[in-house]
C-alpha cells in the first residue's frame, strides 16, 4: 500500500498527497468528487479578517472556518463532504443565517442516514448522518443546514471545472 496517492484528470496531475489529506483536504473540485462524495455549491465569498462568509443565491449566509485554498472574495465554489452538515428544525426569525431545505429522500446504509435533500434555492444536497441523530428526518420535512463545527469545507474558485474524465 502507498503512502501518497496521486489522483490524474486527463493526464494531468490535480494532487499527490497522502490519502488522508486527499480526501479531507482536496486541491480541485475535481479531486472532491472523484474521491469521496461532496457536494459543490456556487456561493459568494467576502472576507472580513480572518472571517470567511459564504452567500448563497438565496441570501442565505454561512461562516466558513478554514476557507482554502481559494480565499479571495467573490464567485467561488464550496466542497462539502456530507458528513460536513449539521441539520436541525429552521429556527424563527433567523433564516439568513439557516441553508433552509426540504427533505427528499433519507436512506439507512447500515449505521448512517444518506439523505438528499433541495434547498429553497433549488440546490440538491447529501447530508449523512448517525441513524440515531437523523431518526425524525423524512420526505417533505423542512430542516435548517449549516457546518458542524470544526469541518473543513473548501473554498475553491468559481471558474474551476468538476470535469470527469479519468
């Protein structure tokens, strides 16, 4: 077994890391994809400090801990694992603050909940979950999303592609 990996699109190198970093810190959407599942999401970045705020179409606006490796302000794209989501009941009064969606599909896999869900911007999103934590989630069910703290979501610059082609 290796103890770097290299991941090529196309002939051309995208990251040659360690599995690892490959995985929770992917280089290109490309790389966010083609290892492990992730949801990319068009967003609007702005940068106040060491702050990172992502808004999405719907206005919504969602801190973003560890941006990288874009960190510039303006279109960007966020790579979130599904395993990355925190999801709870939406919250009166506070829904810029909420990525608000609708439950479409919950699925048990063994001891996780895969679940689709449409934002009210019409985005698609995967969210997986502890069985035991998503118990309640069902089809046509309203739930408010944000990052479980400490999640490495990645900032990635808008023009870049998510071309499959290996």
């Amino acid at each position: 077994m290796a103890d770097r990996v290299a991941v090529l699109n196309r002939g051309r190198l995208e990251q040659y890391d360690p599995a690892v970093a490959i995985y929770d810190q992917p280089a290109t959407p490309f790389v966010a994809t083609f290892v492990g599942t992730a949801n990319l999401l068009p967003v609007t970045l702005r940068v106040h400090g060491n702050q990172c705020l992502a808004t999405f179409d719907d206005g919504t606006v969602l801190t973003v801990a560890q941006p990288g490796p874009w960190r510039d302000a303006g279109a960007a794209l966020l790579a979130v694992r599904p395993e990355q989501w925190a999801w709870q009941l939406p919250q009166p009064g506070d829904s810029a603050r909420q990525l608000l969606a609708t439950v479409q599909l919950a699925m048990p896999i063994g001891p996780t909940l895969v679940v689709d869900l449409q934002t009210d911007a019409g985005q698609t999103v995967k969210i997986s979950v502890p069985r035991a934590e998503g118990a309640d989630l069902r089809p046509g069910m309203r739930v408010a999303l944000d990052f479980k703290p400490g999640a490495r979501v990645r900032t990635f610059k808008a023009a870049q592609s998510n071309t499959a082609g290996v």
